[in-house]
C-alpha cells in the first residue's frame, strides 16, 4: 500500500514553486488497521479473563486438581489468566487453538499435525514454543477448539486491502487540495529560459522557508511571492475519518462487537453490552465448556453431574446500590443463598453454614401446599 510521505519544493514550467511528494509504504496506515484488530480481539480476549470457572463432582461443586489446573495455574511458567489471554488471542487469529496437557499441565501449542483418519482417532504432533514433542497426542487427550472454516483476519486483511485503495486516494486528493502552492514571480529575463539551472537555484533559495516552521526569507523587488493554496482541511478530513470509521465498523461486525462497544462510546452501553456478551463472549465461552466437558470427563461422569461450567455472570460490573434491589429478590425466592449474593458482588464468602442456605418468603408459597385442611393446588 502506498501513501505520501515525503515532500519536496519544485519549480513548476512556469515558474511557481510547489511540493511534490515521495511514494513509500506507510506504517501509520498498516498500524491503524492493527490497532483496530488487535482491540477487538483484546477487547474479546480481556473479556473471557473476567469469566468464572466452575467444576463439579457428581452434581457438587468441587475445587481439585482440574479447578486449580483450568482456573488458577495452567503449568509451571503461566497462571490461568495469562494462558487463557493466549488461547483466546489465537483461536481469534487463526479460527483454532490447540492445548494439551502434559502431566498435570495444560500447554497451547504453536503448531501443530493432525492424522488423517476418519473411523479411527486421529493423532496429533504438537510444537509448543519452539519445542517439536516426539509424544503423539490421541484427539481425546486434546482439547482443540475451533470457531470455523475460516480465518477472520485473512477476511479482514482482504477487505482491508481493498478499501485502503480508497483511503489512498482520498489522501492523495487531500494532499493535492491542502498542500502548500507558492507561485514565484522571477524577473522576465529568466522566466523566458528557464533552465535546470534556474530551477536549482530557487529550490534551494527557498528550501529553508518551506521546511521550517519559523523562517525568515529576503526577496528583491523583482521577486513577488503568491498563495496560491486554497485550504479546506475540515471538509477532507471528515472523508478521511468517515472511510476509517467504515473500516472500524467492518471490523466490528467481524468479531460480533457491538460498534460502540468497540469504540468506547458510552451511549447506550448497558444494552451494547449484553449484545457482546450474547453474540460474541457467550459463543466462545461455549466452545471452550463444550470441548473441556466432552474431553475431560467421561459419559459416564458427566451424567452424575461431574463437569466444567463457564460463568458469565461476572463479567459484566454490577454496582452494589443498583443491584441491591435485584439481589434481595434473588434472595428471598430461594434462589441464591448469602454467599451467593457476595459471590457476585466479588466478596469473600462467609464461613458459616447459615451463609449457604436458601431462604424463602412466607410470600410465596408452593403450588402443592394446601390451605385450610383442603388439597388445593393454586396456579
């Protein structure tokens, strides 16, 4: 992609003085399109660390080795949240992510082999940081997530590289209409035969008068220098913002992020943020549940309720004095004990046994319960 990036002064055929301006490749407009990008999937990635992580054991929560290994600590030199950032940031990228585990210790692979089999299960050969393992990894024994059939960067990059055709042009007309226009007029003597000469000779004359942003310049009365610029910065900015803003917006849909939510605008955001969680979060977080259950635990376990539940029910901040009310009537219809209720205005839990009950308002009564000695259910 090309852009203009360097200036330098001219003598025009009849004798003004303008700019004119270097190709090369701009990095401003190749980090303009990473920034977006990347912020999507940080945004994404930062998102999932604020998840809650929840084993059972035969219908019971239960914090063993495969809570600590998947919430806390996944191996010896990353904790949970570092290697989770890393999962979600490459299976964004790439549509896949692969993680095995070796010993008690979940590793992401940088690569990876797959065998072809289709009645049998497949092997994996892994590469994890740079270390190829000779051990080939049975497909129960890996957790490979996937998000589909294709990459949405490469989508991103294509479209990207279609549109910055336009940003380019819109720059060069920019240019073209706010650059500096200077017209010399030079004795009529010279201006007949204007030679290399001639041309050298006033580039370099006026050279420090352009480049600098304060300059003095001393003329003879038979030089006259004219404007003849005709600014309207506002006008081709605004072009220039509404073609990124488009790019922005592309890259939002994208990734199933709210436009707002991308950008930081706060207008809106409460339902902007629920549509993240649904459509972008919750999909992946599914994903990763859906793969960990099915590779972790048998069929067996899992019918006794053994299994791995990603909570989203944190991720969102909740304002205790504008959750008060919601939290009184979750807990006062039995669903959520005490320390279910500091749970999720993230407070320690109480240690004692009252603090997990459940309770339950002389308001509300059963359907089964009868009145007056008569065995009326009410509806």
């Amino acid at each position: 992609m090309k852009f203009f990036s360097k200036k330098k002064i001219i003598v025009t055929e009849d004798g003004g003085l303008g700019f004119d301006w270097d190709f090369v490749e701009s990095k401003k407009e190749l980090a303009f399109k990473n920034l977006v990008i990347n912020t999507a999937v940080d945004f994404i990635a930062r998102s999932f660390l604020s998840t809650d992580f929840f084993t059972f054991l035969e219908g019971e929560k239960f914090q063993g080795d495969n809570y600590y290994r998947l919430a806390i600590k996944a191996n010896d030199n990353q904790n949970a949240t570092e290697f989770w950032y890393k999962v979600i940031e490459k299976l964004i990228f790439e549509d896949e992510a692969v993680v095995v585990q070796v010993g008690q210790m979940y590793y992401l692979c940088d690569d990876f082999t797959i065998t072809d089999e289709v009645l049998r299960e497949r092997n994996y050969r892994v590469t994890i940081q740079n270390l190829k393992m000779n051990k080939r990894f049975k497909s129960s024994d890996v957790f490979h997530f996937r998000l589909s059939d294709k990459k949405i960067k490469n989508i991103i990059d294509n479209y990207y590289e279609t549109s910055a055709k336009v940003i380019a042009m819109a720059v060069t007309g920019f240019r073209h209409r706010n650059g500096l226009k200077i017209l010399a007029k030079i004795p009529a003597l010279l201006s007949k035969d204007i030679t290399e000469d001639t041309r050298n000779y006033y580039k370099k004359k006026y050279k420090d008068f352009f480049d600098n942003e304060n300059s003095l310049m001393v003329v003879d009365g038979s030089e006259e220098i004219v404007s003849q610029s005709d600014f309207n910065e506002k006008s081709d900015s605004t072009a220039l913002l509404a073609l990124k803003n488009d790019f922005v917006q592309n890259v939002a849909m994208a990734f199933h992020i709210p436009r707002n939510v991308l950008m930081g605008d706060v207008a809106g955001i409460s339902e902007q943020t629920d549509n993240f969680l649904t459509f972008a979060l919750k999909p992946i977080t599914k994903l990763i549940e859906s793969e960990i259950n099915a590779k972790l635990y048998s069929q067996e376990d899992y019918i006794k309720g053994s299994k791995l539940r990603i909570s989203l029910s944190r991720v969102k901040y909740l304002d205790v004095n504008k959750q008060a009310s919601a939290l009184d009537v979750l807990f006062r219809t039995g669903t959520h004990s005490i320390n279910d209720n500091r749970f999720h205005l993230d407070e320690e839990r109480l240690d004692y046994d009252w603090a997990d009950w459940y309770a339950i308002t002389k308001n509300y009564e059963f359907i089964n319960k009868s009145k007056g000695g008569e065995n009326d259910e009410q509806i």
